[in-house]
C-alpha cells in the first residue's frame, strides 16, 4: 500500500537516516522549541492602544491634530500611564505627523478601558502640504504609538505600530476666506 504513495518510501528513508545518524553520535533527538522571541509575541498583553479616529482642524488657529484612542487595561492591577505618544502618523500621498504627545495622564481601572487623547499644534507647512495633498475630507492613515506607565511598582512599556485609523480634515471654506 506505501508503494503507491509517491514519495512516501524516500521521505521515509530520509527520516529514519536522520534519527540513525543522531542515535550513533549519541544525541537526544532534536524536539522543536519555541524560540525566546515566539515566547516574547505569545506572552499575554499588559495593555492595548485600540485607535479609534483623529481629527486635523485647519480652520483654528492655532491649526491642531488630534488623535483619539481607546486603552484596555488587562491587568489585576490599576494602570497609570506616564507617557503616551504618537510616534507618527502617515497620511497616504502626504505628509507624516510625528510627536503628538498626551494631553493628560491616565489612570485606568483594573481590566477595564477609557479614552485617551494625544494632540498638538501643527505647523503652517503641515497645513499647505495637508490641503495640497488631500482635497477631501475624509482621510484614512496608520500609525504608531508608544505608552509607558505602572501597574503599582511595575513598569510597563509598549509600541503599537503599523495600525489603521479613519479621519477627517476640517478646513476653512474658501468663499468664507475671500470675503
């Protein structure tokens, strides 16, 4: 019946070759063990930054970004966040905002979750590149965050990067500036 299998014969001399050859040396066979790194992405999370949107206003002065997030707090532990910001936010076909600090420090229940806001003022050559790059004003980007914080006398530190997130532009109206 092995014979009618394709390949099976050969496969199966390879392997029994392969337990001979460490059998003879004295080796144990290998057994496949999860690498530190696999151990590292599989540890439970301390923390989450879930984006929900952010919001460019142009029509302000000062003109201001500001992106909000929802924080999951999954440990037994009440969080206090020290730091929280955005690394960068990349718009497609325009220009990237970097550092947009929190606007206030958190403190998250245990296992429970809140919103959490970073803004900032942005730049008059942000503004230009903004409105030549996007005439519309929904606008769709990804970005990375980073959070440090403590659970009682434990640091807890992550980065979460590379995430989806929906927007919009809000800018003055042009007939409204000309009169």
């Amino acid at each position: 019946m092995l014979e009618h299998v394709p390949g099976l014969a050969k496969f199966l001399s390879i392997v029994a070759a392969f337990a001979t050859r460490f059998r003879r040396q004295g080796q144990p066979l290998p057994v496949s063990v999860p690498s530190q790194r696999l151990l590292e992405l599989s540890r439970p999370l301390d923390f989450e930054l879930i984006p929900i949107s952010f919001e460019i206003a142009t029509d302000q002065r000062p003109p201001r970004i500001q992106v909000c997030f929802r924080a999951v707090n999954y440990l037994r532990k009440k969080l206090r966040f020290s730091a929280v910001m955005v690394d960068r936010l990349s718009l497609p076909d325009g220009p990237y905002l970097s550092a947009i600090p929190g606007t206030h420090l958190v403190e998250i229940p245990v296992r429970r979750s809140m919103l959490v806001y970073c803004e900032r003022a942005i730049s008059d050559t942000e503004v230009s590149a903004l409105q030549a790059t996007h005439p519309l004003h929904l606008l769709s980007g990804a970005l990375t965050v980073s959070a440090l914080g403590f659970a009682g006398r434990n640091a807890v530190a992550g980065t979460f990067g590379s995430m989806a997130i929906l927007g919009r532009l809000l800018r003055t109206n042009v007939a409204q500036t000309r009169t």
